[in-house]
C-alpha cells in the first residue's frame, strides 16, 4: 500500500496498469452458472481500485435468473438495473430489524432505469421475473467487499450443529455438494410463463451477446410501450406489498427480440427437436437491430 495518493499513482503508472478495466473481456468471476456470468473489479484484479475504497461488478443474466441469497461483509451494494429484469430483490436485515425475525423479508421490485440499496451486512437475493435476457451493474463502497452465500455457509458447519439449529433430527435431507451455482434458473413461475425448460443454459454464450441481447429487447419494448412488464394490480401499495403466497403474476411478452441462438447448440443434454421460444431467443451476436 502507498503512503500518499501521489506515491500509489506513481506505483500504478511504472507498472503499466491501467484505469480502465474491461468488464466484457476480463475472466469470469467465481460464482457463475446455468444462467448467468459475473464479473468484479476489485482490488484483487485492478490494482487502480486499491485504496480507492471501491469497487464494481457486471451481471449479464439470462431470463429468469436468480442471484442466491448472500451478503457482503465489507460492503454497501448500490445495484442498477440497465436493461431487462423486472428483478425482485428479498432483503433481511440484522436481528431487532423490521425485517430480521425469519418470518419477513422486505421485498422491492426494479425496473430498467431504477437502482436499489442493498446495505452492508444484509442478506438479499435477486431475482428476474421477464423473459428478457438482464444487465445489471452494482458498486460497492469497498475495495474488497466480500462475497458469503448463505446457503453454503450454514451447511458449511458440521452435521450434528446443522441438525440441532434447524430441528432435524436423522439425516440431513440436503446435499451440499448438490446446491446450485449462486447464478442460476430461477422460479418455476417464470420459467413456465417464459417456456424455459428446466435444460437451458447460457454458458455457451458470451457477455457480448447477452447484453447486446438484452438492450435490443429494451429498445424493442420502448417502441412497444411495454416497459413495465410486471403485473402488479394484485398488491394493495404496489409491489414493495408482495406477501410470500400471494402468486407472482408475469404479463404475457408482447415483444418478441429478433434472435435465434440455439443456448443448446453446444449442449450434450439438449432435448430432442428443441426449439427457443420466441421470448428468449435473445443470444445471437450477428443479429442486428431493424
């Protein structure tokens, strides 16, 4: 670590390292999956971050996507969605908080065009509720801010302790071995509501392509004046009103993007005569806009 902002420029300046870091072209970060890439720019990759006590990420989503519940312990996340969602975010906060006793979990819904604060410390999920592919971008006021699914970490301790805090007794009815990656396909509702089959995969797709993708449908849905494509006529003060059991209502897609990557065509599992439906046939690079 330099002793003064001039002696780090200095450091960073005679070891060639740049200020810009290229989210499209560095390698993926830990932490990928069936539907979904992610990359961080933090210290630990981009000494131009160091001391500067920030960082950021790049999410490039396939339809219905989830981002498993975890927490950052070093860092507030500012996340922004840049196209495709509706995402919903769950946030459970520290015990003696209004959302903190396991029988709440705040809910908020985002829209392209809109941020959420997600603090530092608080359990959150996220999760795409469209048939769009989904670009996020999320800064965190931390270099370094930390990364702990919750679900590995409980399961991380030894089984008699896992028994005794969740009331089982026998044997434990989950594999950790077996738990997802954190970025995967999301709820069954969607994914009906979409036509995915529990099969697809992006992984043999890029970035590139996924974002392109998703702001092609952007636009499409711009011109189509369908923006907001969560149904939210069912929740007394809108969406933040969501209740776990209320069902979760997706409007039917009215735009479909000009796409036709195959996401199987690399695929050993691919179902026979499978075909994209048209709401997610979002993944071909060499298409163009009209």
């Amino acid at each position: 670590m330099a002793p003064t902002a001039v002696d780090r420029e200095n450091m960073i300046d005679k070891a060639g390292e740049s200020y810009i870091f290229d989210f499209l072209g560095s390698p993926l970060t830990g932490g990928t999956g069936k539907d979904g890439f992610f990359t961080l720019a933090s210290a630990g990759n981009f000494p131009a971050a160091i001391g500067t006590g920030m960082s950021a990420a790049f999410f490039a989503l396939g339809p219905c996507s989830t981002i498993s519940p975890h927490h950052h312990p070093r860092a507030t996340e500012f996340l922004y969605l840049i196209a495709g969602g509706p995402m919903r975010f769950g946030i459970n906060f520290e015990a003696g908080g209004p959302y903190s006793d396991g029988n709440a979990v705040r809910y908020e819904y985002v829209q392209p065009g809109q941020a959420i604060m997600l603090p530092q410390g608080s359990m959150h999920y996220g999760a795409v509720l469209g048939c769009d592919p989904t670009v996020v971008v999320s800064m965190f006021n931390s270099e370094d801010p930390g990364f702990q699914l919750e679900n590995t970490a409980l399961f991380s301790f030894d089984d008699e302790q896992i028994k005794a805090a969740l009331g089982i007794v026998g044997a434990l009815p989950v594999d950790v071995a077996n738990f997802p990656a954190p970025l995967q396909l999301g709820f069954e509702s969607c994914l009906e509501a979409c036509q995915i089959p529990p099969e697809y995969d992006i992984s043999t797709v890029t970035k590139l392509q996924v974002m392109e993708a998703a702001i092609s449908a952007l636009s499409g849905r711009a011109q189509a004046g369908s923006l907001n494509t969560l149904d939210t006529t069912d929740y007394k003060n809108g969406p933040s009103d969501f209740k776990p059991g209320v069902p979760l209502q997706v409007r039917p897609v009215p735009y479909a993007p000009p796409f036709s990557t195959d996401p199987f065509a690399n695929a050993n599992n691919r179902p026979p005569n499978w075909k994209p439906p048209a709401t997610v046939q979002a993944l071909n690079s060499s298409s163009s806009n009209p």
